[in-house]
C-alpha cells in the first residue's frame, strides 16, 4: 500500500513516528516514510490486516510530540538502492544474490495502492498552501496599504485585514514555532512567529496609543513565506509523479494461453508458471523466460540500448519491454510487485526518500539568531529598567530590537532569488525544481551523460553504404530499402529513409518473410533478397567477400550496426547505421571542461559503439553495457570517491540514476519519468542548457546568499542601536524597508542572465 500522507508536516521525525506506529498494526510486515514525497509504503498481509488501522495509525503519528520519537534515521534511508536493483537485475538475466536485502518475504505481499492522508489526496499539500497564497496575497496588500494611510480608520481596517492573514494564512507556521519551542529548537519559521507576532502585537497596542503601525511587516512576511511553501509544495508533487508514470508503463492485458487457447485478461490476474502469448508490437505484460518463438526486443526502457535485442527459447524477457517483430509465447517467472518495472518503481522511491533535501540556510542561522536576538532584547529591557531606571523605555527599545530583527528581508531572501532565477531559467527552457538543487549546483565537479536519447539522437539513421564487386552503392541500397520497406524494425526504417533522402527510385518487392530477430526476405523481380544482421550471412550460408567483411568490421569498430545485403547466395553490399551524435554535443563537452568540470559517459550500448561516441565527443570516462542497477553504483561508485555528480538523462532506465546523483538533469524531449525524477528539466533537446542550467542555479544561488548578507547585515548592524535607545520602532520599520528594498533589487539582476554573452 503506498499512502501519501499530506496535510501535515512531514519531515524526518515524522517519518521515524510513522514508521515505528505503523510498524505495531496487526498484520504490517515493513514500513517506510518518505519524507521528500510525503508518502508511506506498507507491506503487508491482505487477510490480517485492516488497511483503516493503518490510517488511522498514520494520523495519529502525526500527535506524537518530536522529543518522544527516537532519534534514528528512517527506514527508508537506510535501504540501498544497489541491493534493490542486483534483485531487478538478477531475476531478469538469472542472477540470484541472496544478501540483497531482507524484504523478499515481504515481495510476495500484495502491494496496493491508494491515496490518503488525513482528508488529502497528493495535490492537498499544494492545493492548501495554494489557498493560503489566495488568502495572504490580496488581504496583505490592502494592510500594507492601509497602514501608510493617516486615517483614524485606516489603522482599524488595517487590523482587520492583517488578522486573517497571520492567524489563518500563517497557522501552520505558528504551530510549527511552538512545536520548535516545546522541543527547545528554533528554525525560519520560529523566527517569522516571532517576528510577525511582535509587530501585530506592538502595532495593536499603539493602534490605542496612537504610535506607529507595523500591521504591512506582519501581513508581508507571511504573504511572502507562504507562496514560497506553495512553490516548495508544487515541486515535491512532481517528485511523487515519477511513481505514477512509472506504473503506467506496464501492460494493462495479458494473453493468457489456457490449453492452448488465448485469453485477454488483466495482467494482474496472471500467475507465476503461466503461458502468455505477445504478438508484434505489444508490450510483454510480465518477465518471464520464451518458450517458443523469436522476435527483436526493444529494451530500451530498461537498458537504454538503442537496437532492439534478439530473443528466442530460452531467453528472458521483461515486463513493460516492448515486442517488435515476431510472435512470443513466454512462461511467467514474476508477477505484479516483482516484475523488473515495479522494482524500479521501488527503486526511484527509495532513492527519492534517502534524498533528503539540504538543510536550509535560514534555519541554521535562524538556530542561531533567534535565541541572540531574544536575548539581546532581554538584556536591553532589563538594562534600562535596572541601570536608567525606566522600564517604559527599556520596553521600547527591546520592542525596538525585536521589530528590527523582523525577518521581513529573510522572509524576501530566497523566494524572490528563487522565484526570480527561476523565472528566467523558464524563459531559457530550463526549469529548476527546489531549493536544494541550488545548494547542489554549487558543489557539482562531475556531470555524467546517458548516451541514448541524450548526447545522441535516439535515432537509427544510414551512415555509410558499400557496395560490392559488380554493384554500385545505389543499387544495393535500393534493393536494400524495397526489402525493408514492409519492415517496421528501426534499423529498416533507417535503411528506407536513407534511400528517400537519395532520392532513390525504391523498386517493387513481394513475399515478404520476417526472419524473427535478425533479417527480412523478400522477392525482387522474381529474384529473392535478404538484408540483416551478421547472423543472416551464417544462417543462410551466404558468401561474404572479403573486402566486404573487412569493410563490415571496420564499420562495427566504429561502433556502426553493419547491414549485410544478399542476392543469389552472395552478400552483395554492406550498409552501417547508427544513432548519431548531436550537434552541440562537442560544444558542450568543451564548456564542461572550461568550467574545471569531469564529463563521463554511461549507456547500455555495446563498449564498441560507446568508445566511438565518447572519442567523437571529447568524453573523459566511458562506462559501456550498463544495466539500470549499473548506472546506480557507478553513480555511488563516483560519489564514494567525493565526487559531487550531474547525472544528465532522457530515459525510464535514466530515472533511477537521476534521482540518486546530486542533481538530476532530464532533457524534456526524453520521457516524463525521467523529466519527473530530475531536479533540472531542460524543455528542448538542446545540450547547452546543461551549462546554463549549472550556471544559472549557481548564480541563484550566490543572490541567495547575498541576499541573506543583506538581511541579517541591516538588522545585526542596527539592533546594537535599538538596544541603547537610539532607534526607535519607526526607524526600525525603515530599516527593515531598505533591507528589503536590496534584497527585492539585488534578486531582479537574475532576470540579466543569459544576456550579458548577446
């Protein structure tokens, strides 16, 4: 049962509560919190368990106070994502490793899935922050207007539009300052309670006494905190999309061969020892092993391999993998929760919630700042009441230095960095996805590319022809292409388009055979040809001249698919196709480099054609014929070495190694999963958003930081002023306006970038 629990705050401590109140729910096997995507998966037994009890344990884990939950890491940090994978890979090519892990029992339980939370669905978190912004924005604007107003009623409506904004649009933030406080800590949001509240207050009592209004800081900074929650809110919902889109690529029917009769059934209604028949062109509804037939199977979902692998008796197959040609029929070995696809379903899960997102800066100053700040205000309260002997004054300045530590600036500091950089990354075809993948940017010394899809255009297309003795190029690539024109195979249609774009006349061909697999037969004017891979010349005992088999080698050294073409028992020509390498491809490799960068290259493709690409392009480390688990432990293999890692991909087999690297880079013409599990998305197929998006999230970064020295910087400069009386609230409120005045312009330079170089 996977449950995603919003509507309450869902960090680390909570996860821990979740998981050990759960855990105590007759019949629950194993839990795991995710704190990143506020979701809780619940292995468990259908026949014992009441899946309510489970709910209900979950809302009542959110009452439990923070200093009673243990201090440990959840669970679902400690699960390593490699030990996940060996399983997927291991049942896929026969692989068994018995220390994978210790939930295998649990594997056999049934898995459902369901969407609850305390009265929420997914889009709850963001859909209620979404109406505090509604709320906050129009009510804080008309209270920062009212109070400049000089009206004797301005003052009063003032009041009333700033109520609704700090004790409802700013509850939960209130909520989370006394849950702090019970646990003797203090964070941004301590410091905003803070802050907000000594300005209502102060700005309540002088509405009696007829002093200054402070009602727009205490309505402003809470407008502004909580549309960057919402937009925090919005990016962790894409992060649980992933899982969704991840399930949608199974196989919805299967099959089923019922003594030796088809039926169409829910895959979900197939067992392990079943028989599955899948024609040309289905998905594979479960992974299995053939048992009769043979066909090319695109894999590419799972290994990035971008030609289609040849299956026969005996071989084993995965669900969601796609049948290109041929009929298979396939005996079941896994089903449902284990097939390959729901193992990286668990996989991309897990790694998003042992992802933990960086600590936030304001909260480590805020740590730190709050209890000074309380302090300061204290000493100076009790030092003009027990050394002037005025506590009226001495009020005024700790009041004085409470409203100048107002985080009105803080609250400004990073959402409008963000929202701004952001902004402008969205113009440029890059979208950011979260605070931590600023922090991220910074620290980034190694980017890793997939090759399939990414540095590569994904796509077969005809690279060279050579024709042999007695025939010429355009020949054999006619008679190649009227062959391959009834072939739905990538490779035939590389072949087929190639002769289009030589505007070459594509003679007639009739009796169309598809050799599963390797090839395809067919008749040319009463004469039979056949066009396939290296096995096709073996199989059907053609002779291959030498120069032809040289010229073959050559091509496939250059990691090239060489294409034979036979007529009258003779190959007659040898055609190459390949998936080619993007035009920007070098550039970028090159601005990498430029930036003290290390660029490595993983893929699924054979070393050959990797070696080539990676040659071609200016690749510093080649990692060829990786399998999904494979592209996880390089990428820890990279981390362990200290290495900070980008990893850049475009595919569902991309999606486990995009969320595990340090930042995830989807380019967006790839698939929505992948886009889903990255933190930077770039729209177009274009490589140089790479670099941009690295430099962008930087320099947002750096106006963070800058904007944060501006903040703290007006107000520690000026609370030693206010604690000798020398500033009183109204020139406090000015400070407060000119720090926020620099943060807000300091934060619009970000819309420059990209520019300054046009």
């Amino acid at each position: 049962m996977r449950v995603h629990a919003n509507g309450f705050h869902f960090d680390e401590v909570r996860a821990v509560a979740i998981e050990d109140t759960v855990a105590k729910v007759a019949g629950v096997r194993a839990v795991h919190a995710y704190p990143r995507t506020a979701s809780v998966v619940v292995w468990y037994s259908p026949d014992s368990c009441d899946t309510s009890a489970v709910l209900s344990a979950i809302t009542a884990a959110e009452q439990i106070p923070a200093e009673l939950v243990p201090t440990r890491a959840p669970h679902s940090a400690e699960v390593r994502s490699a030990d996940v994978v060996s399983r997927i890979i291991g049942r896929l090519f026969g692989r068994q490793d018995d220390a994978a892990g210790n939930h295998d029992a649990c594997g056999q339980v049934q898995v459902a899935s369901c969407h609850a939370s305390p009265g929420a669905d997914p889009g709850h978190e963001r859909r209620t922050w979404l109406r505090r912004v509604w709320l906050a924005w129009p009510f804080g604007l008309a209270s920062a207007a009212l109070t400049m107003m000089s009206a004797p009623w301005a003052g009063w409506l003032a009041l009333a539009a700033t109520v609704p904004v700090q004790f409802v649009a700013g509850w939960s933030i209130l909520k989370e300052a006394v849950r702090q406080a019970r646990a003797s800590s203090a964070n941004m949001d301590t410091l905003i309670a803070l802050g907000t509240l000594t300005a209502f207050t102060y700005s309540t009592y002088e509405l009696f006494a007829g002093g200054p209004l402070f009602f727009d800081t205490s309505a402003l900074i809470i407008a502004f905190v909580v549309l960057g929650r919402y937009l925090e809110a919005r990016a962790r919902g894409k992060a649980s999309e992933a899982i969704t889109k991840l399930l949608a690529m199974g196989a919805k029917e299967a099959r089923l061969l019922v003594d030796g009769e088809e039926q169409l059934v829910p895959v979900d209604q197939v067992r392990v020892g079943d028989l599955v028949r899948v024609r040309p062109g289905e998905k594979i509804p479960v992974d299995g092993v053939v048992v009769d037939g043979r066909a090319a199977v695109d894999e590419s979902m799972l290994t990035g391999e971008s030609v289609p692998v040849e299956k026969a008796v005996g071989a084993r197959v995965a669900g969601a993998t796609v049948n290109i040609d041929g009929l298979l029929t396939v005996r079941a070995t896994a089903v449902g929760a284990d097939t390959a696809l729901a193992q990286i379903v668990r996989l991309v899960e897990q790694a998003q919630g042992g992802k933990a997102p960086v600590q936030r800066l304001a909260d480590r100053v805020s740590a730190v700042f709050v209890p000074a700040v309380v302090g300061v205000a204290a000493l100076t309260f009790a030092g003009w009441s027990l050394f002037a002997g005025n506590p009226v004054a001495g009020m005024t300045a700790a009041i004085a230095v409470l409203i100048i530590a107002c985080p009105c600036a803080l609250g400004l500091a990073t959402p409008t960095a963000i929202m701004v950089g952001t902004g402008r990354g969205a113009d440029m075809g890059i979208l950011v996805k979260g605070g931590e993948v600023l922090e991220a940017s910074k620290k980034i010394d190694t980017v890793v590319f997939d090759k399939t899809g990414t540095l590569t255009h994904a796509q077969m297309r005809l690279t060279d022809v050579v024709a042999g003795n007695g025939s010429d190029a355009d020949q054999v690539l006619q008679l190649a292409a009227a062959v391959e024109s009834g072939s739905e195979h990538p490779i035939g249609a590389a072949i087929v388009a190639g002769a289009r774009e030589r505007a070459l006349q594509i003679p007639a061909a009739t009796a169309f055979a598809n050799l599963a697999g390797h090839g395809v037969r067919a008749q040319i004017n009463g004469e039979a040809v056949v066009v396939g891979r290296r096995k096709l010349v073996a199989e059907h005992d053609l002779l291959l001249p030498g120069h032809l088999a040289a010229a073959a080698t050559e091509l496939e050294e250059q990691g090239r698919t060489a294409v034979f073409v036979g007529q009258d028992d003779e190959v007659v020509g040898v055609l190459a196709v390949a998936d080619t390498v993007k035009d920007d491809a070098v550039d970028v490799v090159r601005q990498l480099h430029a930036m003290g960068l290390h660029v490595a290259m993983i893929t699924g493709d054979n070393a050959r054609t990797a070696a080539a690409i990676a040659k071609q392009v200016g690749i510093d480390r080649v990692l060829a014929e990786v399998l999904p688990h494979d592209k996880v432990t390089e990428i820890q293999r990279l981390q362990a070495e200290g290495r900070i890692v980008a990893m850049v991909g475009d595919g569902v087999n991309d999606a486990p190694a995009l969320v595990q690297a340090d930042l995830g880079i989807a380019i967006g013409t790839g698939t929505d999963v992948a886009i889903e599990a990255s933190d930077i998305t770039l729209m177009s197929g274009r490589l140089d958003g790479v670099v941009q998006s690295i430099e962008l999230s930087r320099r947002t970064l750096r106006t963070i930081y800058q904007n944060l020295g501006f903040a703290f910087g007006y107000n520690t400069a000026a609370i030693p002023l206010a604690a000798l009386g020398m500033l009183n609230p109204v020139v406090a409120g000015a400070a407060m306006g000119l720090s926020s005045v620099s943060v807000v312009t300091n934060s619009l330079r970000l819309r420059r970038f990209g520019r300054e170089r046009s």
